[in-house]
C-alpha cells in the first residue's frame, strides 16, 4: 500500500465510525491516473479521495491575508470559517 493510501486509511479510522475498507481502485480522469479506497459504510459504499488538504491550505491562505480586515468586522479577533 502506498504511504499516501496509508496515511488515507489512518484518517479515516482516526475518525471511529464503522468504515469497511473493501479495496483500492484505480480511476483515471483528464488524464490524471490515481488509486483510491473503496470503503463500505451502513451498507453504502463509495470512494474516497484525497483533496481536503487543498481546503487547510486555502484557508490558511485567506487567514493570513485577510486577518486584519477579519479582526476588524469581528471586534475579537476570532477568525470563523
């Protein structure tokens, strides 16, 4: 299993829920070839792969640009999301 599909299938146990894991599947969209977990949950089962990582990133971004304009609409300096 590859370090990426591993550290996948640590994050979804991490989160205590009843996933099966059922296999890997390799899917192929625009030319961009990748291998994802099937996984099982109350008898559905789906795929899942990989993106939020982009999310984190993006707000981290949006944080560290608009954190003055945030501090001020908020009075606080809270940064809700």
């Amino acid at each position: 299993m590859s370090e990426e599909l591993a550290n996948i299938r640590s994050s979804i146990e991490a989160l205590g829920m009843d996933f099966q894991f059922m296999g890997r599947i390799k899917t192929n969209m625009n030319g961009i070839e990748r291998e994802i977990e099937l996984l099982e949950y109350d008898h559905a089962q789906f795929g899942y792969v990989a993106g939020h990582e982009y999310y984190h990133e993006e707000i981290k971004y949006l944080q560290e640009t608009y954190q003055s304009k945030i501090i001020e609409a908020n009075g606080d300096g809270g940064f809700y999301y």
